[in-house]
C-alpha cells in the first residue's frame, strides 16, 4: 500500500516541476573509460523521468597537488559513464514502477533553465569538482526549488575537503549532518538499516574496500527549512562501480545489490518527499 501510495505522488511530483519548459535533447559526451558506449534501442523513447549527470569542472591531479582547470578541462564527471547510468536506470525499471527513460541526461550548471527539467541530479568523483560562485548559486537554486542532489565515488580526508570548498559556496549556511538511520530515505522502499562500505572495482586489484584514509562509508547529507533532505552525500564509497560492474560475475553481487537498493531509495524519496 505505501508503494502504490508513493506511486501517485510521483505523478503529481513529476508534473509539478513544469513540462512546458524546453528539454535539452538527450547527448553523448567525451568520456575518459567509454567511447561509442551501445545505445539501448528505446533511446528516443518519451518517458516521465531520467537521472541527470553533472557535468563539472575540476581540478587537475588533485593529489599530486595541481591546480584548478578550466570547465571539461579534465573529465572526473565522466567516471563510469555512461555504462554505470544505463544499468542503474536498468535497475530502477525493474524494480520500479516510474516510467523511466533509458540513458543519462547530462546537465550543466550554466545559467540556464534546463537543469531544473530534470529533478534529480547526480554527480560523481566530487572529491575534484570545483564549482564557481555562480554554479554554487544555481545549484542552491536548484535544490531551493525542491531539486535533489546525490553524489557518490569520492573517498579520503582531502577529497571531502575539497567537496567541501565548493559545498560551502552552495550553502554557507547549513550543516552537513550524518544521516540517521530513521530517517525516511533508508525506508521508503527498502529498509536499509543495515548498510555497508560499497567499494569500486579496484577491490579486485587492491583487495581493499576503502580509498586513501577512507577507512569507513559516511552517509551524510543538507536538509532544508523543512526537514526535507536536499542533498545525499555518500563519502567513502563507489556505487557507481557497483552499478558499473553489476553485469559481471567477478563483481560481488552483496554490493551491486545494496548499491540498487540504495539508489532505489534515493530515487523514491526524492519523489515522495
């Protein structure tokens, strides 16, 4: 009952966030793992929800001590790209009920009104992002707007920093907290009480589950004025490996599938809430 329930409250959510404003059309970009990546065949197809991607710029050899590059300039947006976003909306149609399209959405934080067609966004390897004035404010605007913003794969004691320098020009104001496990993102579909570092494929090199002094997973976030969680941080893990690698046997299915049950969450509570 609370799913169908949760169902209905898409609908009016998706129609809240205005489809008479002009979508950008779906594109590929330049990745740093993937070139000519299969195209589902229903690309094209109309349907009520995507995930955007983030597109960003960053900084260069981060922990070889470089400076800051100009947008694109280096591609950390593009990790896991766009294999990892395909087989997570995979997921999210078969463990769902949302009409969702099959391939990414990449958004920019340009100054123009296209990033809020799309409400939830999702950026990786934000341990190198570095946002300026003006992308903070409009990623403030966003989330402000009831937008949601997940970011994942980033690990260690100067990656956070980093995410930070750029956060804290989003929202001077409020405080990163670490996530209860009461609140309502680990429950509105799974119960998740029970969670656990989700490690990159480098596991299978390093047969470690941390990066750097990432020793454990942080589940961490920014609500706003009325307890909605805005912003869903998750420091010291890699579930876009997971979904990445999800399709191959020598990834171990006790993460991929905590990984899915994770973004599922995510993706409904954002929805619902």
């Amino acid at each position: 009952m609370r799913f169908r329930t949760a169902l209905v409250v898409v609908v009016a959510g998706l129609g809240a966030w205005g489809v008479l404003r002009a979508q950008r059309p779906f594109q590929e970009y330049q990745a740093i793992e993937y070139n000519d990546f299969p195209l589902p065949p229903d690309y094209q197809a109309e349907t009520e929800w995507t995930r955007a991607r983030l597109r960003y710029p960053a900084f260069y050899n981060l922990h070889g001590g470089g400076d800051g590059g100009p947008p694109d300039a280096h591609l950390n947006w593009t990790i896991d790209y766009p294999r990892s976003d395909r087989h997570l909306l995979q997921g999210i149609r078969r463990l769902t009920r949302i009409d969702t399209r099959s391939v990414e959405q990449v958004v920019d934080l340009d100054g123009g009104d296209d990033v809020y067609n799309w409400p939830f966004m999702y950026a990786v390897e934000v341990g190198h992002w570095n946002l300026t004035d003006d992308m903070a404010a409009q990623l403030r605007e966003f989330l402000l707007r009831g937008g949601f913003f997940m970011c994942d794969d980033f690990h260690g004691t100067l990656e956070w920093e980093v995410f930070m320098r750029s956060m804290r020009k989003v929202f001077p104001d409020r405080q990163v907290v670490d996530l209860d496990n009461k609140d309502p993102i680990f429950h509105v579909v799974y119960d998740l009480d029970d969670r656990y570092q989700v490690p990159g494929w480098q596991w299978s090199i390093s047969n470690r589950t941390y990066e750097y002094d990432g020793f454990e997973p942080k589940w961490r976030g920014i609500y706003d004025d009325h307890g909605r969680l805005m912003v869903a941080i998750c420091h010291n893990m890699d579930l876009g490996d997971a979904w990445e690698w999800s399709d191959d046997p020598r990834y171990p299915e006790k993460w991929a599938g905590l990984a899915y049950r994770i973004a599922t969450n995510y993706v409904m509570y954002d929805l619902t809430h």
